[in-house]
DNA sequence: ACATTAAGTGATT
DNA sequence: AATCACTTAATGT
C-alpha cells in the first residue's frame, strides 16, 4: 500500500497522505470488473492507483457508449459532482485493466478543500481536464466524421490497452461510439484496404502507417 | 458434422 | 450513415 501512495508524493503533502493512509481504504478489481453500475449511490472518491478505468454511459437499450479513459494519480470529475451531494452515479466504471484504487470517504471532500492546497487543485485539474476532454468529445460527435471518430477510438483503446492489438468485435466498437456493425465493418474493411490495419475475427492489428 | 456467432455485401431509406 | 435481409467465414461443441 505505501508504495502505491508514494506515488502521490509528488502531487499531494506528506501530511495529507498520512491522512489518506489512515482514512482511505486501497482496493484492487480485475480487468473487466464493473465497479460502477449506471444508477448506482457513490459512497467514495476514488483516486486511480494503477490501472485504466473506462467510464461509459449506458442507453435504453443497454448499450455502452464510451466517455473517456480514467488514467493513473487522475481521478472521475463524474464522481466529485454526484457524491457532493450524494447523487446516484450517471455513468458506468469498468476496470480496463486490472486496477488499483485509493477510496476516500466522501466525507472528507470539504473539509480537506479548506485545508489542503494541493487537494484542492487536485480537484479543479482533474475538473478542467475532463471539461476539456467533454469538450472535445462534442467536437467529435458534432463535427467529425464517423471514420475519423473510429481511428480516434482506436487509438485511444490501443493507448488503454499498450497494444497495437485490439480484441473487440466490430460490434463492440459500434456500440461504444453509438454507430452500427456494418458501417463499422465498412470503415475498418477501408483502412484495412489502406494497409492501415489487419483484421481478424473479434481482433485488429493496427500496422505501423496507422 | 452441426450450431452459433462474427463479419461481409447489396439494396433501401 | 443506419437498417434490413441475406451470405459467407470462423469457431465452439
């Protein structure tokens, strides 16, 4: 556990680790892990120790619409504004990867704003990265393209996933930036044809001119 | 060998 | 760009 906390020695004051030590609780899930249901209260502030968390939005139909990726020492800005004041979750978190996070009790939240300088930065960065980050995400539903929008998402996953392989069915990419398996097939047939990637059966290879 | 599921295709809106 | 109907290919039992 001091290990992992160690880490946020370089963002946070020794004293306020201390204080994550006695008051946070460290957990680990595996990959694939749903930690978070659509719905769901959120009792914690969870801190990314290791690992990937996607944050997803599901729809009526059940299907898992991508937001963004949750990276190591950031935190969800979805979190901060429902547990404040201890709304349900709106979104879905599913450990990309086998993760490791730090929960703080959301008690805490205030009166560590007030104490700790480097908390309450903490906060605003990981508010004004995730607005930028939405905002971009709305460029891209607005304004881009849909097979731009796939080579984003397949970047990224690949970025998530510190592979140039990715495992998902065209079906799965389709869901995850709200569009259909065929026009998925298409696009991907495309940049194959491109001699951008090579595709298999629920698996693509992205090649080096990607 | 057969059933099931993923992927490819053409036509229609 | 989405949906439908259908085919073909890959994979599991």
């Amino acid at each position: 556990m001091n290990l992992l906390l160690d880490k946020l020695n370089l963002i946070f004051e020794p004293e306020l680790i201390k204080l994550f030590e006695e008051q946070g609780k460290v957990k680990s899930f595996p990959c694939g892990e749903i930690i978070t249901h659509d719905g769901q209260p959120v009792l914690f502030i969870p801190i990314l120790l290791e690992g990937i968390l996607k944050i997803s939005r599901t729809n009526e139909n059940g299907k898992d619409l991508l937001l963004y990726y949750v990276y190591a020492n950031q935190s969800c800005a979805m979190t901060f504004t429902c547990c404040m004041e201890q709304h349900p979750s709106e979104v879905k978190v599913t450990a990309e990867s086998d993760v490791t996070v730090l929960l703080i009790p959301i008690g805490k939240m205030d009166e560590w704003m007030q104490k700790f300088p480097t908390w309450k930065s903490f906060i605003l960065k990981t508010f004004r990265e995730r607005f930028n980050e939405l905002l971009h995400t709305i460029d891209q539903l607005a304004f881009q393209k849909l097979d731009e929008r796939l080579v984003n998402f397949l970047r990224e996953k690949s970025k998530a996933t510190n592979s140039t392989i990715i495992n998902l069915s065209h079906e799965e990419i389709a869901t995850e930036i709200a569009s259909s398996r065929e026009v998925i097939s298409r696009l991907l047939k495309k940049l194959e044809n491109e001699s951008k990637v090579i595709l298999y059966r629920n698996q693509i290879k992205l090649l080096s001119s990607f």
